[in-house]
C-alpha cells in the first residue's frame, strides 16, 4: 500500500492485477521543529520527518497511546495529534 499525498505515484501491478484508488484517513503526531516550515511529524520512535515518512496510525487513540508509551523518545516538541486525508493507490486481482 501506498500513501500518498500531494504527489502522483504511479502503482506498477502485475497483468494479472488492476491499480485502483481509494482515499483513507489516518492520524499523525506532528512535532514543532525547529527550521521546518511545513511541519514535521514522527517517523518512528526516535526520528522524524515529511508528512510522507511519517508513521500512520488507525486512530487518534492509537497516536495517543504511542506518545504515552516508552517506545516514543522524541526531542522535538510535540504540536499535536492531525488526521490526514490521503489518496491510496494499490494493485487488486482482476
């Protein structure tokens, strides 16, 4: 599966499989980094980056419980918790 947002990959499917689009909505943890005009967001537990390396999560509770646990070691101040509405394109059988 790939997100997608504000770009336009293209999806190679194998002859047997058909690209299709759909638009799913996840929540992100947005960090205040210093030198970022656009935002960065947590990657993972310890590293960040653009909206589009930023670890998805299901649920705004999920995002939360990420932040509360100790796997979560960020030193760039957290902005919040942003839901996010993104094209996805991905291969189906015909």
């Amino acid at each position: 599966m790939f997100f997608l947002s504000n770009s336009a990959l293209a999806v190679y499917c194998p002859s047997f499989e058909k690209s299709e689009t759909a638009i799913v909505s996840n929540w992100v943890i947005k960090l205040n980094c210093r030198g970022w005009s656009t935002g960065c967001y947590a990657a993972s537990s310890n590293s960040y980056g653009a909206l589009e390396a930023a670890k998805r999560f299901s649920s705004q509770s999920e995002a939360q419980e990420f932040i509360d646990s100790k796997q979560y070691r960020m030193r760039q101040p957290l902005k919040g918790i942003e839901q996010v509405t993104e094209k996805v394109e991905f291969c189906r059988k015909r």
